[in-house]
C-alpha cells in the first residue's frame, strides 16, 4: 500500500506532504552520494575535537544487496544492571543467574546508541538521531561528527525516518535551533506521532517526552510523512509495526538480496535478555503484554527467514542474527556472516 493511499489517516499543517519513494527515488534520478575515506574528509573534520570517546572511530559500513548500510555510535551508557531494568516482573537473582550463565557480569551492563544510514534505491535515510546537543556533557551525541568522519555530510541525509519518538532517538534532529540535516525530509509512524501530540501524552505521566517532540519533532518538519505497518519508505526500505515499546514504534525492513535486514530499533534492548527471555518485561515498554509478542514474533522472523537484526541498543555495532534455542532464541552477533559483503 502506498502512504498516500489511505485518505482516512490524519493530516498534519500542509508543508511537503508527499510520497517519499517519488521525491527522493523517481525514475533513478538520484544516484548515492560519494563516500570518501575518512583521510579525505579533513576539511570537514579538522577542527572536530579529538573523537576519542568509547568505540573511536564509532562507525562501521557493511553492504546488504544494493543497500551500503553505515552504523554511526552516538555514544554508551555503562551502569548497574541489567535488573531491575530489564526482567522487571523477576527477582534479581533470576536475572543475575541468567547473566552468569552467559558469561556477563551480574550487576553491570551497558546500553548503546546506533544510529543507522541506509544508502539505497537513489536515496540516503537516516534512522533515527541519537541524543544531539543535550547528551554531549555526557559523552553521547557524537552522530554528527562520525557521520563526517564515515564521509557522509549531514545535508546529504534525504530523509530522516523515526523507529519511534524516545528523546534518545529524537534528540539529534534539531542543532542550534535549525533542523540539523538541512536538506532531509521526516517520516514517521502514524500512530507514534498521535499519541505523542495527543493530549493524553502532554496531559500525562509521558509530558516531558511530548514536550521534547513539540520542541524537535515538528519544528523539523511540520508535515511529516506518516507511515503504517507495510508502507514503502523508499525503494528498497519497508516500514513494519512493532509496537508496544510505543504504541506506534516502527520496524524498518531493508531488501538486501538474498538477506534482508531487519533495524529494529527499541524492539530488541538486551543482547540475552532481549532474545533468550523475550517475555520478561522492560521497564521502558509503554505496553508490556505488545511489546513481548513484538519481540517473540520478530525473533521467530528472523530466525526462520535468515533476516539480519540490528538494534539501537544491542552492543556497537548492533548488527547480529537469531537463532531458534528450543522454545526461545538466540542472538549471535556479527561475524563472518557478512563478510563477503562488508565495504
């Protein structure tokens, strides 16, 4: 189905609603913009502060197909855990046991920020923006700078497409108060953006997060491109619902031959937990009941179709695939898996 197809959906101020596949994929007349070795990129980055924050150089570029895929690390956030934040409705010794048995430690864990640039079909899509301005005094909100050092210029970004409307994946979008990928377009789920602009969310518990996309959200584009479960982003990228750890969180699916990719943004938090325990609850799930079946139907995807999964948060770069372990799963990150394909 066509994102324009459905005249019942909402609609927000006219700016530049149009359909995404046709502004930034017609007729091949858009080509990939060049990607230069970071030595080549000196003049953009000389005058960037020495980038020696965890995973320097923090990117990494693999291929899928047609698709030239760059994983950007807006940053890490170590600090106790996993319980109570992850197993939420466990005890924590269950949940320690579980780490133990996986060879990780029992009261530490680390939580990371990938954001993702697809190049595909003529077009180059950002997902998501990490945390911006607002997360540099604590070492995060280093997208900008490494999407330069990876060799793409912010205002190459065609198109911005949200998994969901968490301040961490919002936060990058506005620099200085002007949108911060100049040139880029802003596509977002349907159901995501009416919950966040609903005065149930700006009336309750969630204000704060509502604020933020009144303040970063529409001031980038008062228009968004509003997306639903099997929409075409642009050729080549399929929207997919997972809802649950928002009511209105969206997958997106990248055609890559003879292995898709799956970027699921907050479906997946945890590398064991996430896969091994799919039922167990996260504190940061708006809907715990959707969020489980969401993680258990897309695992059960993945590992049965092949997919690649990356995930915002999953250990840099984020980028691993599923296994079935009995009546569960689990996560094996990459490898070799990609090697053939990887730039």
């Amino acid at each position: 189905m066509s994102i324009t197809d459905d005249k019942s959906r909402p609609t927000y101020p006219a700016r530049r609603r149009v359909l995404v596949s046709g502004a930034l994929g017609a007729a091949g007349l858009l080509t990939l913009p060049v990607i230069l070795p970071p030595q080549a990129q000196a003049s953009q980055t000389e005058a960037m502060p020495a980038d020696d924050g965890p995973l320097a150089p923090g990117w990494r570029r693999f291929r899928f197909g047609e698709a030239v895929v760059t994983v950007i690390a807006d940053g890490v956030r170590p600090g106790p855990g996993p319980h109570p934040t992850f197993g939420s409705d466990q005890e924590a010794e269950a949940v320690g046991d579980l780490m133990e048995a996986n060879d990780l430690p029992r009261e530490r864990t680390a939580s990371f920020f990938n954001v993702v640039v697809v190049q595909t079909g003529g077009s180059t899509v950002l997902i998501d923006t990490g945390f911006g301005a607002g997360g540099r005094e604590n070492g995060m909100g280093r997208l900008t700078a490494r999407l330069r050092a990876a060799g793409i210029a912010p205002d190459q970004i065609d198109l911005v497409a949200l998994t969901h409307c968490h301040g961490d994946h919002i936060g990058g979008l506005m620099e200085d108060g002007a949108p911060a990928f100049a040139n880029a377009r802003l596509a977002v789920g349907e159901a995501e953006l009416a919950f966040w602009t609903s005065d149930e969310a700006r009336a309750g518990e969630r204000a704060g997060n509502a604020q933020a996309v009144a303040d970063l959200v529409l001031p980038f584009d008062d228009s968004p491109t509003l997306l639903a479960d099997g929409d075409e982003v642009v050729p080549g990228i399929t929207a997919r619902a997972a809802f649950g750890h928002t009511p209105g969180q969206l997958a997106y699916e990248v055609a890559g031959g003879a292995r898709n990719l799956l970027i699921a943004g907050d479906v997946f938090h945890h590398p064991v937990i996430s896969f091994q325990r799919p039922d167990w609850r996260v504190q940061f799930d708006m809907d715990h009941e959707a969020a489980a079946a969401t993680r258990s139907a897309l695992a059960l995807r993945a590992a049965d179709e092949g997919m690649a999964v990356m995930a915002y948060h999953l250990p840099f770069p984020g980028l691993g695939y599923v296994i079935r372990d009995g009546e569960t799963f689990r996560y094996l990150p990459e490898s070799v898996q990609n090697l053939t394909d990887t730039l």
